[in-house]
C-alpha cells in the first residue's frame, strides 16, 4: 500500500504540472505545433534518465523510483496526448508539423534521457 500511495503522491503533483506547464508554453507560441506537450516530455525524459542514473549508483532508492519516475514522470509525460496532437495535425493537411512532431519528440526525448543519465554520473559517481 504504500507503494500505491508513492506513485499516488508523484501522481498528484505531475498531472497538474503537467497541465499548467502545456497551457503556458502553448500560450506563448501561436502555432500549431504542440510545444506544450513536447516540452513536458522532453523535460520528463531528464528527470527519469536522471533518476535512472541517481538508482544506478545508489544514490536513489525504491521510494523515489515511485515517487519520482513512476508516479512524477508518469504523469507529467503523455504519450496519449502526443499521439492525438500528432493524428490531429496529420487530419488539418499538417503533415510536415506532424512528422516533425514525431521525430523531435524522439530525438529530443532520448536526447534528453541520455542527457540525465549524463548528469547523474557526474553528480553520483
């Protein structure tokens, strides 16, 4: 059960972060491409390649796996989102934002994991 309540607790913070984080970063670009979502998932591809790294060399335990990666990071990123935003600009005639949709998100978001690896085994080596 507790377990339960660690993923509930990372759960509870990264939903709405990740809501309000979509709505500024969209709001400040008029354009169709969905800079909301691919900014929380890049930015959830660090934290977990971080904390990826921090398990790896001990300096993270169980309890922030599930509050962290699972709980935090599986709600901050959306994989469900990313792929309606993209059938969605494919739909509209958008094809090169929907293409471009996919392979910046992948990019970016492995770019981003190796990244956080990176960084944890320098600050945990």
């Amino acid at each position: 059960m507790n377990d339960f309540l660690l993923v509930a607790a990372g759960g509870a913070v990264g939903a709405p972060l990740r809501y309000l984080t979509d709505r500024a970063v969209q709001a400040r670009h008029g354009t169709a491409f969905p800079w909301g979502t691919f900014t929380v998932n890049v930015v959830g591809s660090l934290v977990l390649g971080l904390l990826t790294g921090a398990a790896l060399s001990g300096a993270a335990g169980h309890t922030a796996q599930l509050l962290l990666g699972t709980g935090l990071c599986g709600a901050l990123t959306t994989y469900s989102t990313f792929s309606y935003e993209t059938l969605r600009l494919a739909e509209t005639g958008a094809r090169f934002l929907a293409v471009a949709n996919v392979v910046a998100s992948v990019v970016a978001g492995l770019g981003a994991v190796f990244a956080g690896l990176a960084l944890a085994r320098v600050l945990f080596p």
